[in-house]
C-alpha cells in the first residue's frame, strides 16, 4: 500500500521532480569524465554546424529572419550574421541537423546535443557566461531530456513524433533555465511552457523539416525559459498532468523509467556519435556491409542477393526504399547497405547526392536487398546476411547502440571529424583555434570568446 502511494505522489511530480534535479546540477559535482562527454558533445556539435552552414536550409533561414531584423544578440555558426538570440538558436540548431551527423541517445531516442546547445550557447554569448556554467547547464538539460525520453518510450517516437522534436524542447529549456539560475519552481513552468510549444513528425524525415524540427525544440526551449524568467504562467505538471504532454503523445507513460537512475549514474554516458552522415539507425547496417567487403573483399557484382535484419521499428524511419536525392538516401537502409558494400565513403558529406542515390550500379545493387523486420530487437542492431554467386553466405551482426567506453580513445575520433568538417570552413587554423577553445571549455571565461571563433568571413555559397 505504502509503495503505491509512493510512485502515485511520484507520478503525479514527475514534472517538479525532474525541475529540482535540472536546478541542482552543479559543474563542480560533476565527474570529470561526464564533463569530458560534454566538451565533445559541443565539439562535435560545432563540426557538423560548420559543415551544415552552406545546406541551401541555412540561406532560406537567414533571409527569413535576418529581413524581420532585431537585435543583434548571438552569432550564426559559418556566418558574420548575428541575431536577436531566438532566431540565432533556430537557425544554428537547423544547420546542426542538416547534415544528420550530429549525435544520438536511445534513451530519448533522438539527437540530444543540436536541441539543447544551439539555444544554450546563444543565451550564454548574449549573458557572457563561463564554460563552466556551459557544461552544468548542458548536463542538466540533457538529463532533463533523457528522462523525458525514458518515460515515453517506445511509444511515443513509434506514434510518429521526432523526439528531438519534441522531447528535445524540454531539454533545451531545462538547459537554458539552469544557464538563467532559476529555481525548481519557475524551472518546472520552464518546463511547462516549453511542452505547449515541442512539435515534430517523422513523416517529414528525407525533407528540411526535420532539421528544421531540432532548430525549433532550441528556440522554443529557449524562449520556454526566458518566459518563465520574467513570470510567464504555465501548468508545473504539463509532463504529467491530465491531457497533458505524456498522456496525449503516446500510448504509455512511464515515470518510474523517467526516475531510474541510468548506468553510471548518467544518461551523458550512452551518448553516441555518428561517424557515418546518415540516419543513426543505418549504422549498423553500414557497418555490417563494411565488415563484409574489408574481411571478404566482396565486390557489388559477385552479390545474388542480400537479407538484412532489425527492429521494426526502423522500418518507420529509415525505409526510403529508392531515394532520389541525397537527403532521401539518407534515410533509405537499402541505399546505405548498397554504397558500404560498393566501397562508398558513408563519412564523407559529398557521398549522400543525387548523383550517389541515383546511380545506376548502386540501384541494381540496393534492389538485391530484402528488409527482414523484428519485433523486440536492440533497435540500433542489425544482421546482414549477403548470398553470392559463387554460392557462399556470408554473415556480419553489428550493434551500434553500444556507446564508446574508451572516452579518450573516442575524443581523438572527434578531434579527426571536427578537423574534417571545420578545416573547409575555417580553414586549417581558424580550425585548430575553435577545437582548442572547446576542449578548454572549463577554463574559458566566456563563451562569447569562443563563439567569435566560428565565424566565417568568406562568404559560404549556398
């Protein structure tokens, strides 16, 4: 009897609960390694920004924004425009996601870093706040949307929405709420206000609105808790409450999953990076065919034909099955499974074209290829089973929903595909300055030093 009223009073506070534990969030409490994990969470997110600054998303963005005008509070990644901080935060958090390079949690499941930062670092730019007040508030913001995340899951993103989208807002308010130093009780309105406004459909997957989705979570979250700041009314259960955001986006709710404590005490520690510029669940796939051509030296015309296997629930977000651009390959397993076994640089921008998803030998190839769906599977897992001419079967299973547990191993592949995506903006130098700024984000002053570093003063061409 005692336990049910326990979890009853928990899930009817989720909301305040996860309030207090955002606005506890010191850096100094922090583990090193956590705050490790979040310096190469703003690394990586600056990278594939840089990258992203020339997608054809960014100019329509500024034109936009930068005719309505306003006041010039926050800088654009790649660019010498600066903005009132909402509209900056919409535009770097779009261009973060152009590119679908940015980094994954399962837990949410989405893109944690490009809907929470974009909005953090332009509030921290415009109040000169410290690295350090960067890395607590991130934390804080990112936990916030995991836990979300935890709750809603599988369901929620099974229904159709984007959880970056979505769940995203939350983390991006909590974050920035944490960066403004309110307490629990204005940072569950924060929450509140941030939930009437988080938006975003898979069914946009393939098109400019699903990055579009990641620069709206930031600049509503954003706005969430500036609003909050200045006294702004909002329910302080809208997670929990009756039509509120859990019990209409998604057929289950589970607030203890939101309240369980993650492995090493973090949701930061599952935090995956891409190192593939596609759709995350078409890693392991790549993977898969990877290993087959390296081990086997498989060519595209000894295949007969190929069976991969994974959870269903991919088959609602990366099943483009004949893309015709480089953003539908994206997102087309067939497409990926085709250019890994055919030698094609899948970390390479310039490998997702039209010329790529249209070409006629990687067709032919991504046609041999049947889709085997399961229920209950790891959903970053695959198994690809390739059947050749000659008669062998080959066999390879990748799971790419296992994190990293090598955190230096892995911040040195970081540095190499931050170097990649940010030397043909910046320059080798210009390049090198940013990386070290980031890396050094502890001891940096203010963050408004660091952001003048990823300006670019050549025109990008769109």
């Amino acid at each position: 009897m005692d336990g049910d009223v326990v979890k009853s009073t928990r899930t009817v506070d989720l909301t305040r609960i996860l309030a207090e534990q955002a606005s506890a969030v010191t850096y100094d409490a922090l583990p090193e390694p956590v705050r490790a994990l979040a310096r190469q969470c703003v690394l990586d997110y600056y990278g594939v920004a840089l990258a992203g600054a020339d997608d054809p998303l960014a100019k329509m963005l500024l034109d936009e924004l930068a005719e309505a005008g306003g006041a010039a509070q926050a800088s654009v990644i790649g660019s010498t425009t600066r903005l009132p901080a909402l509209s900056a935060a919409l535009v770097n958090g779009a261009i973060g996601h152009a590119l679908d390079y940015d980094d994954v949690n399962l837990a949410m499941p989405g893109h944690p870093s490009v809907a929470i930062l974009p909005g953090l670092i332009a509030l921290a730019e415009q109040r000169r706040s410290s690295g350090q007040e960067i890395i607590a508030a991130f934390v804080a913001g990112y936990e916030t949307a995991c836990r979300i995340g935890m709750a809603l899951r599988p369901g929620h993103y099974d229904r159709g929405f984007h959880a970056t989208g979505t769940v995203g807002c939350f983390g991006a308010a909590a974050a920035c709420a944490h960066l403004l130093g309110l307490d629990a009780e204005t940072t569950a309105r924060a929450l509140g206000i941030a939930g009437t406004q988080a938006a975003g459909l898979k069914s946009q997957f393939g098109t400019m609105c699903k990055p579009f989705h990641a620069g709206k979570a930031s600049q509503s979250g954003l706005l969430a808790a500036r609003l909050a700041a200045r006294g702004f009314s909002s329910r302080p259960d809208l997670i929990e409450c009756e039509q509120g955001f859990a019990l209409t986006h998604g057929p289950e709710f589970d607030p203890e999953a939101a309240l369980a404590t993650p492995p090493n005490g973090f949701h930061i520690f599952a935090n995956l990076f891409k190192y593939h510029a596609a759709c995350y669940l078409t890693h392991g796939p790549i993977e898969c065919a990877r290993s087959l051509r390296e081990q086997h030296r498989v060519q595209p015309e000894q295949v007969a034909r190929m069976t991969l296997s994974l959870d269903r629930s991919c088959d609602q977000v990366c099943n483009i099955p004949a893309p015709t651009d480089g953003l539908e390959a994206k997102f087309s397993l067939r497409q990926n499974v085709a250019m890994a076994l055919s030698g094609v640089d899948t970390a390479s921008l310039g490998a997702y074209s039209a010329a790529t998803a249209t070409d006629p030998t990687l067709v032919r190839l991504r046609e041999k290829l049947v889709l085997d769906f399961h229920d209950g599977w790891p959903q970053a897992a695959a198994e690809l089973e390739v059947a050749l001419t000659d008669g062998r079967v080959l066999k390879a299973k990748h799971d790419a929903g296992i994190p990293s547990a090598d955190i230096a191993a892995q911040g040195e592949r970081l540095a190499a595909k931050f170097d990649a995506l940010a030397e043909p903006v910046l320059g080798a130098a210009h390049s090198r300055e940013l990386r070290a700024a980031i890396l050094g984000l502890d001891s940096l002053a203010d963050m408004s030093a660091l952001t003048k570093l990823a300006v670019c003063s050549t025109p990008l061409n769109f």
